[in-house]
C-alpha cells in the first residue's frame, strides 16, 4: 500500500502541522498489520543524520525539526524506516529541496517502507534536472527489488511510456505545464473543496 503525502512547513501552525500527523497515523491505522506500507512524499521534516533506533540511518542531512521529530515518531509506532537516510550519497544526491532564497539545501521528501520490506530498498537517490526546472524540490527515486515468483508482465503493445527526461527540454517542460494546468482547472472548485476536507493534503 503506498500513501502519498504533503506535510504542511514550518510557516503554517503548530496546529494545523500536528492535525497533518495526527491524520497521516489514523490512515496507517486503518492497513491491516500484514499490510506492506510505503509513505512517499513531501513532508516538509528533517531528521537529521544521525541514527535513531533503526528509524533513521547515519546518511542523511544535518539539521532537524518538529516535522522530523514527528515522522521519527510515527515511524518508530508503525514500524517504518526513513530509507533516504541508509544510503551513503554526495550532498547533491541526497538533498531534495533547495532554497531559491539563500541556496540552502535540505532532506525533507522521503520515501519511508515497513522494516520487515526495507531489504527490498536497494537504492534511493536524488535525479537532479529531472523535473525541468519547474519545481525547487527534485526528483526522489527508489529502486526497490522484486522478490522471486512475481509475475513479470510485458508491456503492452501501445502502451505510453513516460519519458521523465524530456522535462530538461524546453518544448516537453511547456508541454508538461499546459498538462498540469488543464488537470488543475477539472479539478478546482466542488472535487477540490472535497478533497481539502478529506485530510488537508493527505493523498492516498
């Protein structure tokens, strides 16, 4: 089961930040103890770069906040790894966020999975340029092993395939924005108003 999710930054209120984990742990909550979970996304926190209790590995950034106080909690209750942090990585592949202020990096998107999977993680790095420029954060990729027995499926004929790289040039990027921006206006007004009152920001 994978939840995706936006956690709300520092500039927002304690409130509103500690609602956010208060919902994301109900969500959680809800999968079955076998279930396999993986929590992706932005969550504006940082855990540091030191070890925490098979939570947090020794790989990460230096600095931590209460958004990552609150993640290292939730991952400690249900059993979850920050896998970002188990990867021994130069600065530029593992900061996911820049500052467009001062230029200062962080490590706030995540990609957190069950301990009892995390062998399956083989790799988590930052693709930089890969979004084209269009957001201050990069592109989080996790290389994730498939275990013997599982059916492997062909692609089908016909079938799109998604050619992340065409984002570095112009004429994709302006492409992508037209996209985003149609998808945007289908989903404003009555759908958008739900979707903020189902768990402002959370996806699943």
């Amino acid at each position: 089961m994978m939840v995706s999710v936006y956690g709300p930054g520092s500039e927002r209120s304690r409130e509103e930040r500690l609602g956010f984990w208060e919902c994301l742990e109900r969500v959680l909550l809800s999968f079955g103890v076998d279930q396999k979970v993986c929590v992706m996304g932005d969550m504006n926190a940082k855990v540091g770069d030191r070890e925490v209790r098979g939570v947090v590995g020794g790989c990460g950034v230096e600095g931590r906040n209460e958004n990552g106080e609150s993640l290292i909690e939730l991952c400690l209750g249900r059993g979850l790894k920050v896998m970002n942090t188990y990867f021994r990585k130069r600065n530029a592949n593992k900061v996911t966020w820049m500052s467009e202020i001062n230029g200062e990096g962080a490590l706030i998107d995540y990609i957190c999975v069950s301990k009892r999977e995390c062998e399956r993680v083989v790799d988590v790095s930052v693709r930089r340029g890969a979004g084209g420029g269009l957001s201050d954060h990069y592109l989080v990729v996790g290389k994730v092993k498939i275990k013997k027995g599982w059916r492997r499926e062909g692609r089908n004929e016909g079938e799109e395939v998604i050619k992340v790289w065409k984002l570095e040039e112009e004429e994709g990027s302006r492409r992508f924005e037209g996209l985003v921006g149609e998808v945007w206006e289908r989903v404003r007004g009555e759908e958008w108003g739900r979707w903020r009152k189902s768990g402002a920001g959370l996806k699943v």
